[in-house]
C-alpha cells in the first residue's frame, strides 16, 4: 500500500500546495446530491470535504419536489424540521391537463394508507433557499464546506481515484487526497468523465426549455392551490409553479428545432408559448413579470435526457445530474439527484465501517440508482403517450412508436434486470409492447379519475404508477420507521440483495 508520505512526494512537483489535506470522502458540488451524500457520511463519524465553484445561495431551476424527499430524505438527513419551517409552498399533488380529457385533471401524493396525511404532501421551493439550506446542514453534521472552490481535475493513483486538485477560494492551486470521491457537480460537470465515458443521450425526451418568471399569478382552487400545474399545448408543455404568492415560475419544454428562434429572443418566445397555452395564460393575465433578481430573467436550457454506461470505478461515484437526468414533467429532479447521493453515501459508510466490500456496495449503488432512473423513464413514455394532439409536430413525435431501436436497446441495457421488483425488463423488441400497455392502463386509470370515490385512487391499481413511486414510499417508510415494512425493492441479485441500517445511511449484509 502506498504511504502518506509516498503519496505527498508523488504531488511535491507543485510547490505551490501549501498542505496536505486527507479525508475518507471528498464531494464535489454542493447541490442537493452533493449536501446529501456529505450529510450522510459525515453523520457517520467520518471525514469529509465539500467543494463548490459557486458561494450559495445562488440561483437554480428545479423548484417542484416529491414526497420523498421531503418526509424521506431530509428527516434521515436531520433537517426535515428546518424544511418544514422555511414557510415554503405546500404541494398535494399535481393538476395536469394533458391527454383526451380538454378538462384538467388531479393526482394526489396520497398513495398509500401506511404513511401518514401530513407525509402525502411535498413542497415548491426557492431552490437558492432549499439548497443552502442543505449545504449549511451539511456542515452542522460535520462536513468541511468550502464554497468558491472548484475542482480542476481528479487525481489517480494505481488505477484508482485518491483525490481531487482544485482552487481554493484565495486562488491558490490545493490537492486533497481521498479514499472516496463522489461527483456531484451537475450536468455542465468537468470530471464525470472519468466514470462510464461519454453520456448516452436520449433522443426521445430530446427537448428545449425556456422559462421565467411572473410576479404573481392566479392559484387553482384549493386545496389544490399549491399543485403544480402541467398543461399540454401544440409546441409541447408547460409548467406552472406557486413558489410564493408573489412569484410563479412559468416554462415552456418544446422541440429543439426552436432552438433558433428561441436564442433570438427568448422573452418574446416564452410569452409567446404561453399565449399558445390557453389554461396557463388565464392565470397569468394581468400579471407582471418578475423584476426581482435572480427572477427577473428568462433562461433557455436544452433539456436532454441523459445517463452513464456506469455509475462508479473504484474510488469515485457519479450522482445528481452529473449521472443522469431525465425529462422533469413528473419533478423528479431532485429525487433522483438526492436519491443516488444516498446510495451512494451508503457505500461509502458500508466500505469505511467494514460492513461491506466496496465492490459489492458500489454494485448495490448502481442497481438501485438505475432501476430508480429507468422507472421513471418507462413512466414518462408512457405518460408522454397518452397526450393525443396528433396534428402538432411536438406531439406526433412523442408516441411510443417513434422511440429509436437502438435508444430503446440501450434502455434494455440500462435497465435490464433490476427495473422491476417482480419481472425484468425485456429486450429492445419487447419494450415496444410493455411501454404501450403500460400507456394505455395509464390513460384508462386517468379516465376514471373523476368517478373514483375519496378512497380510491385508480392510478394505483396500474403498474407503471406504483412501480415509480414504490422506491419514494419506502425512503419515507425508511425514515419513519427504520425499514422499507415490504422490504428491499429490488429482488434478490446474483449476490444477494443488500440491506440498510435502521438509520438509513449503511449498507447491511443480509
């Protein structure tokens, strides 16, 4: 094994390190992923390091969050309370117009009998206020925070990663050595790189988006007033978010052959979409755009899906954005991110505490996390399916017919094995079949919405729907009561599934 002080004179060629910084994790980002996975290895005991370019808080898209991560995430991460009390919108569920029905229609986040009224809700959040709020937990839980601080690239020693090189917040060029190294810095990440090669794009969710801001707007009746609203119109969707009663983030996701226009004048193309969109600009009339900085811009973002080959190499994992990203109709954005952070965490705490081989933690880690990634995906062509406006370019192009052979059999590939607790997913020529039934269980469970009594939600006698929200109700269950009460939710692999410590932050073998 290579000695501490090998390992200095193997970097003495930059005299200009003034120390020599070692830890068992190094994060880099502090996002959601980033504060999560540093929470959780921290409230460990063990030694951690988190770099951030930016100083917080700072400005980021991505305000609509699920249950999960509010009743699940956060109360195993010890800041549930301070969540609780920021005064941010509450959320039951959605309110969507979207497929046959021209009227809108309502889900709700209460899915099952086992967890409790007030954990059936989520919330809208100012995401520069949500995430310093998880960066500073982050460094109550004993993590060593360093904002305005970017990483310029990884250090390898033996065929494993052992640390970072990055600028410290005075200029001056630092190493830091690590067992661990988790990338969390987000979809523009320098060092992803590193792990899986290039990122495999999907061409089916390939869209733009180009949003903003208005300060104010029309709510939905209540107590449906703090949903998020997604509507369907020619050019794609838009969303309609109350973060405050005097802010409301508006976005349009449309087809990249906008791009030009967009980039001409994004303000006169987003007012001009939601135009488009009667059921939004209803709520918007008379209402002024935002003036209030960060929200007083209209931003344009090329919303691609995307994910890894891989997920890990020894000493160095991918979570948040950095791994993957997938369309963010369903808001799940912040759930995969802190999701895959959390596995990751448990890896990390599994190897340093001796409970578990690295290798077969970080497996544990990239099972889940894809089978977390792929459910979503499955749900979203489905979902994107049931919208029947057959005359719109957008639209047409979104069936299920219309998925790429090869996207689809890297899908297979992806997913394979581990996207469903009770049936693998079937090869490239089967997904076509799944995927349409599944839309058309979907489409028939939303039709019968508005005749279902209180007690009966018919979305969840559908597979597609219980299956993407089965891992979110067990992180909640995790949290509340120690364990998933229907155990794991993947099924038994070659090694045997692994289990989690009461806390939620360890793999346990079983």
């Amino acid at each position: 094994m290579t000695s501490r002080h090998d390992r200095h004179e193997e970097y003495e060629e930059y005299e200009e390190y003034e120390e020599y910084e070692e830890y068992d994790l190094i994060v880099v980002g502090g996002g959601p992923a980033g504060s999560t996975a540093a929470t959780a290895v921290a409230r460990r005991g063990h030694r951690v390091l988190l770099l951030e370019r930016e100083t917080f808080p700072r400005y980021q898209i991505g305000e609509s969050l699920l249950p999960a991560t509010v009743h699940g995430l956060c109360r195993l991460l010890g800041v549930a309370d301070e969540v609780a009390r920021a005064g941010f919108t509450l959320k039951r569920g959605g309110t969507l117009r979207w497929g046959r029905d021209p009227e809108p229609w309502q889900f709700s986040f209460a899915t099952t009998p086992r967890l409790p009224d007030p954990t059936a809700t989520a919330f809208q959040v100012e995401r520069s206020r949500f995430d310093e709020i998880l960066l500073r937990n982050a460094a109550r839980a004993g993590a060593d925070v360093r904002e305005g601080c970017p990483v310029r690239r990884v250090l390898s020693e033996g065929g494993r990663v052992r640390g970072v090189e990055y600028t410290g917040r005075d200029g001056t060029p630092r190493t830091a050595h690590a067992r661990f190294v988790v990338d969390a810095s987000g979809n523009t990440s320098r060092i992803h790189g590193r792990v899986g090669g290039a990122r495999v794009y999907s061409d089916f969710f390939r869209n733009l988006a180009v949003f903003g801001y208005f300060a104010g707007g029309r709510r939905l009746p209540a107590p449906n007033d703090g949903n998020i609203f997604c509507a369907a119109f020619d050019a794609g969707w838009l969303w309609y978010i109350p973060l405050r009663s005097d802010l409301t983030s508006v976005g349009a996701v449309i087809a990249p052959e906008h791009y030009a226009a967009v980039q001409g004048d994004p303000r006169a193309a987003w007012q001009d979409m939601i135009k488009a969109c009667p059921e939004v600009d209803r709520l918007l009339t008379d209402v002024p755009v935002a003036t209030e900085p960060p929200y007083d811009r209209v931003r344009v973002r090329k919303d691609y899906s995307y994910w890894k080959t891989s997920l890990w190499i020894p000493g160095m994992a991918l979570v948040g954005d950095a791994a993957c990203f997938v369309d963010p109709v369903l808001s799940s954005g912040v759930h995969l991110a802190t999701y895959g952070a959390l596995l990751a965490a448990r890896a990390v705490n599994a190897a340093l505490e001796g409970r578990v081989p690295e290798e077969r933690g970080f497996a544990e880690f990239e099972a889940r996390y894809r089978r977390e990634y792929g459910v979503f995906y499955e749900f979203l062509v489905a979902f994107y399916d049931m919208e029947r406006d057959e005359d719109s370019y957008f639209w047409s192009a979104k069936k299920i017919t219309r998925v790429d052979v090869d996207e689809a059999a890297a899908f297979a590939e992806l997913a394979g094995g581990v996207a469903s607790g009770d049936t693998g997913i079937p090869g490239a020529g089967g997904l076509g079949v799944r995927w349409s039934s599944a839309a058309a269980e979907l489409e028939g469970a939303v039709g019968r919405l508005a005749t279902a009594d209180d007690r009966t939600n018919p979305l969840l006698t559908t597979r597609v729907v219980t299956e993407t929200f089965r891992t979110g109700n067990d992180l909640q269950e995790q949290a509340l009561y120690g364990a998933p009460l229907d155990g794991p939710v993947l099924p038994p692999s070659a090694h045997g599934a692994l289990g989690v410590t009461e806390d939620g932050l360890s793999w346990l073998p079983v």
